[in-house]
C-alpha cells in the first residue's frame, strides 16, 4: 500500500496536473484566436492581391510625381 504513494508517482502526477493546466491555456488561447479571426472576416486571396496592385500602382505614380518634382527642381 505505501508503494503506492511514493515521491516518484507524486511527482508523476504533480507533472502531470502542470501540464493538463498548460495543455488547458494552450487551447483557450486557441480558441480566443480562432473567435477573434472569425469576427475580424479575413480577406481572401483575391481581394488581398487586388490591394496589392493597387497600392504598387499609387507607389508608381507617387515616384513618378518626386522625380517630376527633382527635375523641376534642378531647372
């Protein structure tokens, strides 16, 4: 019987309950993730490409105004 309860399973099961409590955060945290990406409605790969095009184009026109600007500048 005093087999049973000796340091080497007491430490088992204190390991044990630590890392059922960490598996348990872990997956809270998981979740609130999960609900937080679901409600901010991500955009898909379309829309996020579309975007990128966009703003390369305003890039494009925005250097294109500075150098116009540098050339006015050096006359």
């Amino acid at each position: 019987m005093f087999a049973l309860t000796d340091s080497a399973l007491m430490e088992l099961k204190r390991t044990k309950n630590e890392l059922t409590d960490r598996l348990n955060a872990r997956n809270t945290e998981h979740a609130n993730v999960g609900a937080f990406l679901a409600a901010s409605a991500p955009r898909s790969d379309d829309e996020l490409r579309a975007e990128l095009t966009q703003l390369r184009d305003t890039l494009e026109r925005a250097e294109s105004a500075l150098t116009s600007l540098r050339i006015e500048l050096e006359e």
